[in-house]
C-alpha cells in the first residue's frame, strides 16, 4: 500500500468516528433526555481525545513526505494537501494553549447565558479579556506560521485563503451602497399593508408542509431527516443528513424558511462527492460557500416570486382553514421580504442583515490585531450601530455586544461567512441565470437544471479546489460584491 | 493512582465508547434512513475493533495480578473479578476463529431470510454445519478454560454460573407438569367467548396510551424515551434508556403488553447503580435475570387482573369510540391468557412458551456436545413438538427448526435465559407477596413499595454477586421452578 493510500486510510477511520460524532450531538440536540446529559457528555468528550490523537498523529509528518514523492493524480494531490492543511491546523497549537482557551471560552459562555438577560458588561468583561488575550495568542501563533496578520489566520480557519484586505475592499464597497438602500427600502415598505398569521398553526401540520418543502427541494430523504431542536442545525453525516428546525405554533412563516434555509446545507453535504468521502478533501469547501448554498435556497431561490407561489400553495393545503388572503403570493411574499432596522442580528432580514456583519468585522478584525481593547467594545458597537443602522446601542449591551455567543468562546473570523455566503449566492444566481430560464423553472417547479448546477459546480467539487477557484470555475471570476448589490436592489427597490 | 483505580479508568473509558455504540445502535434501528446503512456500518465496526483492542489489552493481565494485591473493598472485588471474567471471554478465542464465526454466522443468517420462508432445509443446512462446527470449536475453548462441558461455557456466556445438570433438573421437572397443564388450560378455555379488537387504532394514540402505562410503571423519562422499530428492544445507556415497540394498527392489545415487558427492561438498566456504572460490575446480572425483569412486569405484574384494571381504564380513555365490551377487565384478562398450542416460539403465551424452550435447550445441548449432528435436528424437534405440544412440524421446517435467529449465527446457549427469567419472576413475586399486600397496592396503582424491593434486590445490585447468590439474597433460596408451576397453576387451571 502507497504512502498516501495509508493517509487515505487513516482518514477514513477518523471519519468513521466523526460520524458517530455526528449522529451522538444530533441525538443530544433532537433526542437525549435532560437525564443524559453529563454520561454523554463524558462519552463525547472522550470521542474529542480519541479524534485528536488521530488528527495529531505524529507519524502523519514523515508519511506526509514520503506521499508527496509519490505519483498522484491531481484529485490525490488536493486530497494530500487538505490532509496537511488540516494535520497543521491542529497540531500547531500547544496543548496547553487549546485546554486553556477551551477552559476561559466555558466559563465566559456560561456566565455570559446569564450575563447578557442583566445586561451585565462588566461582569462578562471581566471573564471575556482572557478569551480574547487567549485568542490573540492562538491568532498570533497561526499568524507566524502562515505569515499573514494574526486575524487573517483567524479567518483562515473558516473561509480558508480570505484575506482582510479583501474583505476590506467587499465591506467598503457594501459600506458605499447598504446604509441608503435600506433607508430607501423602509421607504418603500412604510404603507405595506399585509395580512400577518394569526391562529394556530400546529406543529405536526408544519412538520408536514415543511417535509412536502423539502420534497420539492428535492432533499434526499433515504439519506436524511428533518427532525426538531432548540436551535435549528444541519447535523449528521453526507450519506445520512439530519436537519433540524423549531416550530412556533403561533405562525408558520419562521420556520418554513428556516427549512428552507437548512435544505440547502443538506444538499451540499448530499451532494459532495462519493469518491472523496471520509477524507478532508471530500469535505464542504469553507463555513461561506457553506452558507452561500443554504442562501442560494433561502434567498435567491426561496424568496423569488415564483417560488413563494410553491410556498403559498402548499401552505393553504396545510392551513386550509385560515385565511385565504394570507396566503396570496402577494402578501406571502410581502411578509418575507419586510425590512426593518433592529438590534439583533439573528433576526435581521435579508437587507439589513450585511451591516450587522460588517460591525462585527470591523470589529473583531482590530481586537484580534490588538489594535483595540476589549473594554472599547461597547463603545465602537454603539457608534458602528449608527452609522450603519441609525440605531444606539448605548447602555443596552445585552441587545449590543453581548447578543452573540461566538465571541464568548473565542470563535473570532466567523461572521464575514454569513456575508460572504449572501455574497457567493447571488454571485451563482446571475450565473446560473444566464445559462437558464430560472424563473420559469421555479415557477414551473422544474428546480432540477438548478440543482444540476450547484451540483457540478459547488456540491460535487467539495475541496478539490481553493474557494477562489471554485468560484472562478462557476462563475468566471472572483468573489464580486456588486451581485449581492444587484440583487438586493431588483427585490427591494 | 492505585492499579485497581487505573483499571476503573480503563474499563471508564471502554463504557464511553460503548455509549456511543449503544445510541448509534439505536439510532440505526429506530431512526436512520436506509440510505446510511453503509458509512453506520462501517463507523460501528471501527468503534467495535477501537472497543475490542480495549477490551483485550494484553497490560491488563499484569494490572489484575497488581490489583489483587492491592486492599480493596468487597465491592471493588467483585469488580475486579468481573473485569477479569470480561477479559477471559473476550481474550480466550483465538482471532482466527471469532473472524471465520463471525463470516459463516453472516452468511448463514444472511441466507437464512429467504430460505426460512422457503423451507429450504438442505440449503441452509449446507451452511449451517459450519456455524455448528466453529460454535463448537469455541465450546471446546471455553470449556477447557472453564472445566466444563463445550455447551455449558456456552450457557456460561448468557447465564453466568448455570450449568446443564440444573437446566437438566429444572427441565426436568417442568416436563412432568407442564404438558398435562397446557392440555387442562386449554380445554378449559374451550367454550370462552372473547370480544376481540376490531377497527383501527392509530399508532400515535398507541403511543401516547403506552406512555401512560410506563408512567404508571415509573419509567424515569427524564433518563429514557420511547420509539419505534421493526423489532421491539430495550437499549441506549443505563442513564438514556432507549425503548422501542411496534404498532400494528389492526389492535394494541399485543404492542400495549409489549411496552410492558421492555419497561421492565427498562426500569433494571435505570436502576442499576450509579456508583457503579461504567464498570463490568456495574452491568445487569445476566440475560435470565434481564428477562426475569421483563417478564415480572409484563406477566407477574402486567397481566395480574389488578394491573389489567389499569389497562383497561387507559386503553378505553384513548380508544373511547370503540365496544366498552372490549375493555371490560375480564375481557381483556381472557385476551392476556390466551392459551393456544402453536408451533411458533415468538407467538407463544406464557404458559406454552417453556415447552418451546426446553425443546431447544435439549436440542441446542446435544448438539453443542456433539451428541447429536445437524441433520438430526428437523427430526428431533419434530418429535419433542409431538411431545410437549402434541404438534408435528415433519416437513415444515420454516415453522420448527428454521424459526429462530438465535442458531444461524451461533449464539447457542442463550434459549434457556427467557424461562429462567419466567422462573426468577415468579420466585421475586412470591417472595415480595410474604412481604407486600401486592394485589391491594397493585389495584390502587400504588406500585412503590413493589418497584422498591426489585430496585433494593435486584437493580442496584448489578453483578455484585453471582447470579446464584443474588436469588438466594433476594429469596432466601436458589433457583426454584415451583414458584412457576403454582403461578401458572393458579392463573390458568
């Protein structure tokens, strides 16, 4: 057996115990009882130590080497490479420096659950300096080994090859055109009258429609399930995906996009390639093309006119007694495209949606380079809220600095992802739009020439490429913000 | 840290693999889609080779010599001694033979499927010799280990501590009453005049009816749920139990009772003991002992009229539409002691089920010894089915030798388990009877005090003494078959 077929190996047994991973903290977030909780998590935390041992491997190095010397076709050689990638990533942090942050992220993110209803800044100060000089330490040891800036190797972790100068260049030009495109689109909206869900809408009944969604979607159900959890994720395994979502039975608009949305994630990881499984290469390309397919569906797909006229119709099947207005694609279409300026992110809409991402990155970007101090947080959060939103933050942290949990553990270069998925999705759309007759395919329900594409172009190509390629070879050429723009002013202006 | 504590971490550290295997397991019976059969497979035999090498760490041979010298309590001893019997079955074999039993166990049940349905003796036969011959290779292997005979180690796998000369005695002595008791039950029940049910019950008010049931029987939900799958079991981990039944819609009467028996099941794993728990020691006594925990609630308990009261108040509470007829309790007591001859193990009532087990044990004992050869088999069962149920199955092996799944992969010695378990219930009733107003707590639901004596007796007391010793704790005497015979005798003659 060749060198790199040993590696092929190894990695295939790290997958397998990935996958019961993944099935055991699906089950803890859709199944366990409470009761479970500490056996499981002294089961998974075991699982952690087992999987780090053999992601660290010490003899990787050397077989690493020897592989290189070895006559491998090109897929080989970016399997190699992701192996490598994925091998230094995790083994260039001291040990002691990974138990550290781990300790300090616990601890801050557990006082921070009751910190944040108080409001209480000082007292999440007081756990969050060391979360951050211990991210500092981590992002700067990267940094020396990948010889960018420590926040740029921050970034790497998530959205491999992103630079800040990029996201720079991409925020200043969203800067330019998002603060009065949404005062434009609030607007436009001010005299919108529209029927809002009253009534109850039961959960067993949106299961129902939302699978119906899914079908249309044409989620692969012999290899997944939609099941419910507090906080909705796209869990499991390619070859057996598990979705989840939460049902208000209030209404039904929240969740039947949210499945929307996690569709899209379970596609791609239905979708990636059978030849490459269970090796780092075979795996989803980046947490922003990620994002930019469970977008494309929610988006540039699920929130088109043609496809809410999919949504309205299904819905009133389901919802038979309510409404008929409320079901008209019209109103339908006017409850899923309101704009609204606010303080959380989590609920902010598809325009808005960008500022709250480019605040955290401008800010997170100048803490980890050490540029800014944790304790002036607030205060750029506060005046970031208004330049972008026209919103204060002042005094209100628990609605400011202190709505998000990535921070609390030291998860910093995560949110330009979700900006950059916006960005990759509407950039595949205009793409996807000149090769095909989009909108009478949805309107039509022939969503398969669509899927066709993300297929060949996104899903199928897992990592064989860098993310810059990827989109290069869909789209022929880079990352471009002004799709995003484009898009946004044809659905909101 | 002493090397009996290192043990403890050890065999820690193995429970929280095999956590992960029992959801995973679970998962796989009652949640997956089809299409994940593959990579699960494929995950669970790496947890099960990662699960073996621990189990049979060559160290541990020296670790249990240091820690016999070490002070220990008397419950760390016993630890320590059912550490070394988990590492002496599991190390005793010879990688070879479990690999080539393994493959012809496969292959045999594999085959199996569609040649029972056929009747195809002489197919299955031409893979059935080879399971016999490994399973007696093993026999040999353990017997020489144990000074026993080839089956006893067998039984030993199952039933601790159990030997044929018992099995002999016991069988022995059920053979001189049981056939007449059939004969009498059945005559007697000639001319009952039974409302069966008719109409369909939906699988979800099932369910929520089944779950009242277990309520009423204390099962801890916070540690536990219910599902469903193809074939019924009681799973998960001691601390997340994970019970699964079937709903034919057609009635509830047989799915109700089996939510019975697996909470019985359920309710031994959920009480064994804490301290305990991740250790061999920790585990449940044995496979007789499980059943006996079943079986006390589904037939000492669940089939007491008392207890049918209950169901029957339940069941017409969620079935309000159908004949009250139906839930009369005597009505429904007829339908739970039903005695019918039948040539199906799995079908079997209460009072027939010991015929069909001593039929194999004898069958499954000469064989295992090498008295007997497998082509004897078909002829030899239909001769004991003339004998003890007056039933000839000559050429209709689909429904006399060929039923079961227990032989085709080789695991003999494990029939016997299912009537001690009905003997050692009905000796645990007895006792708590001299003890407890059982039919009075039972009639006012109030089932406390009974629960708390098998908790006191038997659940906390895990495998801390010998199978033996614990009956003889809980009973003040061994094993005895007449406790059956006046239970059978007084429910059905």
């Amino acid at each position: 057996m060749s060198h790199y077929q040993q590696l092929e190996q190894h990695y295939r047994k790290l997958s397998r115990f990935a996958h019961l991973g993944a099935i055991c903290g699906w089950d803890q977030a859709a199944m366990m009882p409470a009761g479970g909780a500490q056996a499981r998590q002294e089961a998974m935390a075991e699982l952690a130590v087992l999987m780090h041992q053999l992601a660290t491997a010490p003899e990787l190095a050397e077989r690493f080497a020897a592989a290189e010397q070895e006559p491998l076709s090109q897929g080989q050689r970016a399997s190699l490479a992701a192996m490598q990638r994925d091998w230094q990533q995790q083994t260039l942090l001291p040990e002691k420096l990974v138990a550290a942050k781990s300790l300090a992220g616990s601890k801050c993110e557990h006082a921070w659950r009751s910190q944040r209803p108080a409001n209480d800044w000082s007292g999440f100060l007081a756990n969050w300096r060391e979360v951050v000089a211990l991210s500092r330490e981590e992002a700067q040891i990267r940094a020396a080994a990948q010889g960018c800036s420590p926040y740029d190797a921050m970034v790497d972790l998530y959205e491999p090859g992103m630079s800040s100068a990029q996201l720079d260049d991409i925020f200043g030009q969203v800067k330019r055109w998002l603060p009065s495109m949404i005062d434009q689109a609030v607007a436009k909206q001010a005299n919108q009258a529209l029927v809002q869900p009253s009534g109850h809408y039961p959960a067993s009944e949106q299961k129902a429609l939302g699978t119906a969604v899914m079908q249309l979607l044409q989620f692969d159900f012999t290899h997944g399930r939609l099941d419910e959890s507090t906080h909705p994720f796209c869990g499991g395994v390619p070859t057996d995906v598990r979705m989840t979502t939460r049902y208000s039975e209030q209404e039904f608009v929240q969740s039947l996009m949210g499945i929307v949305h996690e569709t899209g994630h379970g596609r791609y990881e239905q979708g990636l390639p059978q030849q490459w499984a269970g090796l780092p290469v075979g795996r989803a390309r980046s947490m922003g093309i990620h994002e930019s397919q469970s977008l494309f569906f929610e988006m540039q797909l699920g929130r088109s006119p043609e496809f809410i006229a999919h949504l309205a119709q299904l819905a009133q099947q389901h919802f038979s007694q309510f409404d008929p207005q409320l079901f008209s694609v019209a109103n339908l279409q006017g409850l899923y495209s309101q704009v609204q300026k606010g303080y959380i992110r989590v609920d902010a809409d598809e325009l808005t949606y960008p500022a709250h991402v480019m605040l955290r990155y401008e800010i997170e970007r100048d803490l980890i380079n050490g540029q800014i101090e944790p304790e002036q947080v607030p205060e750029l959060w506060d005046h970031k809220m208004q330049q972008y939103l026209g919103l204060s933050t002042a005094g209100n942290d628990r609605q400011g600095c202190m709505q998000d949990i990535h921070w609390t553990d030291g998860a910093f270069g995560y949110f330009p992802s979700y900006s950059l998925g916006a960005m990759y999705a509407a950039q595949f759309m205009a793409s996807i739009r000149q090769q095909l007759p989009v909108s009478e395919l949805v309107a039509k329900g022939e969503l398969g020439p669509i899927f066709a594409w993300l297929a060949d172009n996104i899903w199928s190509q897992a990592s064989l490429h860098s993310t810059s390629e990827l989109v290069i070879r869909a789209t022929g050429q880079d990352l471009n913000p002004e799709y995003l723009r484009q898009h946004l002013q044809q659905r909101y202006l």
